[in-house]
C-alpha cells in the first residue's frame, strides 16, 4: 500500500514536472516573438551609410607668455623669443572636433549637424572601409541645425530615408555614430515622445529618446526598426556633458526639406505668420470659452507681418493650422515654417467662443536681426475699480519700447490680494485688452468689466519688457 502511494506520488510529480517544462518551453517560445528586438541585421544594413566627421578650425598664434613679477621684463622677453627660436617657427593652431553624419546618395551627399561643421577651416569624412575624404559644406541652417556636406566619391552606401510622422511613442528607435570618437558605436532605446520643443529652438519639433547619445554622436542618423531613418541626432539635456537619459533628434522630414532647399539654393526659407504666441491655460481656455485647453493664444501681432495684413486678430486663439490641430503653442511655428512663402494656409481660430476659419498668405521667415529690430519700435489716476487697481495713460515712449500701435493704459497702483494681482497683474504693466476688447482709459476698463454678464473669468494682455501676455482674470463679486 505504500508503494503504491509512493508510486502515484512520484507519477504525479513528474506529471507536475513536465507540465512545468511544457509551460516553460510555451513561456520561452512567447518571448522569442514579443521579447527585445534583433539589431544585427538593422545594423549591417546601415552601418557602412554612417560616417565619422573630423574638422580642423584654424585659432589665431598665441603670443608669448610673460612672467609677472619680473623687475626687467624686457630681459624676460629676450630670453621667451631665443627659447621660441630655437624651437622652430609655427604657424597657427589646429583645434579639431568630431561628429557623425550619414550618406543620403549614391554621389557623395551627407547630412549631419551645423554645430559639428560650424566655423570649419576643413571638413574630413571618414568611411567605413578606412578612406578619408575632404568634404566641401554644400550649405548649412542653424536654425534646423542641419549641414549638407558633399564629398568626390561615387556608388556610396546610402541609407534609407522613413517617415518620422508615423513614429509613436515607446517605438524602439537605434543611433549609429562616433561617441566620443569610438567609430561606428550603436545603441538602442525608445522613442520617450514626439513634438517636443526646446528652449530657443522655436522651429525644431524634436523627437525624444532615451537612447544613450554622448558627444560624437552628433549628427548621426536615428534609425525605426525598419531600418529607416527618422532622425538626426542633436542634441542631449545633460548636467555633466554626457548622456543623462534624454536625447533629442531633428525629424526627418525637416532634414531632407532643408537639404533639398540647400542643395538647390543654398539657403533655407521658413514660413512666417509674424505673431507673438503663448500657451492656452485652463483659465485662459476658460475665459475663451473653450471646453478644454489647447491651441496658441495671439497675444500680438508684428506690424507689416503676414498676420496684420489678414483677418488674424489678438486674442485669437489658433487650433488648427492647415488641417491639422495645434496642441501647444509650441506646436505652430514648426508647422508654418514648413509652408513655402507666399503660400495661402487655411488657420482656424476660436474668437469669442466660436470657431472660424481664415486664410492667411505667408511670407518669409526674416533674419534674426530682422525680426529683432522690427518687433521694437498728462498723467491721469483713475478711480480704484472692482479689480482693485488703478490706471493711467500710456506715454508715447513707452507705447514705442513695447511695441504697442494703439490704445492701452498703463496699472499705475493695485491692491495685494486683490482680483487683479492674484491674476498676476503688477504695477507699471500695462493693459491693452480685456475680454478681447481694446481698452485705452480707466473708462474704457469700466465699460468692458460692466459688460461681463456675470462671466466670472476674463483674459487680459498685459505688456512688458519681456513681451506681451495674457492673464486670466478671476472676477470676484
């Protein structure tokens, strides 16, 4: 009896056994098809398209140095020149910087950064079989941080090119460069989010990675597991200088629009609606009448820009731009940059609660200094109002610093903790619309907060040095 307890004991324990193995070849099979990729093949498809990019920047000789101190310093100098004359004569120094890069035809094109080639005496290209090539800067867009390089060389690797539009988040992306100059070095990651916008890179909707970019990597192409590209790597957020986790590269499709533009004229024009735009808050969504918060808030617009020669207004809040809808206000000038000048855009806005289509004719991105220098060019205390302020009129030269063509008045003194400063209002801003009416007298102010209809939230445009903003305004009974 107790063998035969045994017995069945043992059968069920390998029953048990070999259902476990079973479940464990069925768990290691499942892993095989839904575990981390294979890049080896994506690799040896692409890796002879990248390259390594060395330059050369000629600086200016050093003079000799002087020892401080010395009672006689000429006897010094004489002794620093005899010391250098004996060491030969020398010509200028060669700083030298390295990036990455990628060959997009079979004759010799490449793209890659502006910033590796930037300020470049010479260009080196270095191929995957060893060869080493001097390259000629075709033309560059530090805008886009984009350069085309040629080199004289024929039936090249060449990559291709994909569509970074479809790219999605968490997709598995791989970058192939030259870190800190170890050649052809390759690492892998996710795409951690598209769209995004960087401080002072108002044109560039940058895709974020957490694939490990370090310098050298510069330039170098970013790859979907297709074996396309979809981005140029540019740029890492980083305390320390090298990878912390965050990696950012321009969109393909941005790139190949500016090498086609280089390549043919040598230069890049953008679009340009010629507004001054801000983020869509919820109390600003609010006070728009607006279900939710997205889209860009006019909160000026450029004289002789292509917006004040159309229907646009200050205040509108844009949603869509040539079909497609403006999440952020970061969002737009990517999309109007990529339009060609003296194009008509279709721009849907919500003015006054409702939406309404324009059509808007856009001109040509000006120059920095362009946009710079264009964007620049009896005092009567009011009765204290329902916000809690005071106001007065704006003087000519402070309508002129700020850029303001018309109306306005200026807070002059306001209450703490009253409606308006918990708005953010402050004394000396000033005021040039409220509830997307102009306002141009303490009247005025009283004739728009009269009308409100028991609205409790108001959005008002408030300039300052910095620019203009809007600000919602929570009335209090």
């Amino acid at each position: 009896m107790n063998f035969e307890c045994k017995s069945r004991a043992r059968v069920s324990s390998f029953g048990k056994l070999v259902a476990m193995s079973l479940m464990l070849v069925a768990a290691a099979s499942a892993n095989a098809q839904n575990g981390l990729p294979d890049f080896t093949q994506l690799v040896k498809k692409n890796h002879k398209a990248v390259v390594n990019i060395s330059i050369s920047q000629v600086r200016a000789e050093q003079a000799p140095p002087k020892i401080p101190g010395s009672e006689d310093d000429s006897i010094v100098d004489d002794l620093i020149k005899r010391f250098e004359e004996e060491r030969g004569p020398r010509g200028p120094s060669e700083g030298r910087a390295q990036g990455s890069g990628f060959i997009i035809s079979a004759d010799g094109f490449i793209l890659t950064n502006n910033h590796v080639v930037e300020n470049a005496e010479r260009v080196i290209v270095r191929l995957h079989d060893r060869r080493q090539l001097n390259a000629i800067v075709i033309g560059t867009d530090p805008r886009s941080d984009v350069a085309l390089l040629k080199v004289d060389a024929t039936d090249l690797p060449v990559v291709s090119i994909g569509n970074s539009d479809e790219l999605e988040v968490g997709e598995w992306v791989l970058a192939i460069g030259s870190p800190f100059g170890f050649d052809f070095s390759v690492t892998a990651g996710i795409v951690s989010a598209t769209g995004r916008a960087l401080p002072n890179e108002n044109y560039v909707p940058f895709i974020q990675t957490d694939v490990a970019i370090n310098p050298g990597n510069s330039g170098g192409p970013l790859f979907n597991l297709d074996g396309d590209v979809i981005g140029i790597n540019s740029q890492i957020y980083s305390r320390t200088g090298s990878f912390s986790g965050l990696s950012f590269a321009i969109p393909i499709e941005m790139a190949m629009d500016v090498s086609d533009q280089l390549r043919d004229t040598g230069a890049v024009s953008r679009g340009w609606l010629g507004v001054i735009i801000q983020e869509v808050t919820l109390e600003l969504s609010k006070s728009f009448g607006m279900d939710r918060a997205y889209g860009a808030v006019v909160s000026r617009i450029l004289p002789d820009s292509p917006a004040s020669r159309s229907d646009l207004r200050i205040g509108d809040v844009i949603t869509h731009f040539e079909g497609r809808q403006v999440e952020r206000s970061s969002s737009l000038p990517p999309l109007v940059g990529r339009v060609r000048a003296n194009t008509d855009a279709t721009v849907r806005v919500v003015r006054e609660g409702k939406s309404v289509d324009l059509i808007v004719n856009i001109g040509m991105l000006p120059s920095n200094n362009e946009l710079r220098n264009g964007a620049q060019k009896k005092l009567i205390e009011s009765e204290i109002n329902r916000l809690k302020f005071t106001v007065k009129p704006l003087n000519d030269s402070l309508r002129e610093e700020l850029g303001i063509d018309k109306g306005g008045v200026q807070v002059d003194s306001i209450e703490e903790d009253s409606p308006a400063h918990k708005a953010g209002i402050r004394a000396d801003d000033v005021i040039s619309m409220i509830d997307n009416k102009p306002v141009d007298s303490a009247r005025d102010v009283e004739n728009v907060l009269e009308e409100l209809d028991g609205r409790k939230s108001v959005a008002v445009l408030v300039h300052r040095a910095e620019g203009p903003v809007f600000l919602a305004l929570q009335i209090e009974e």
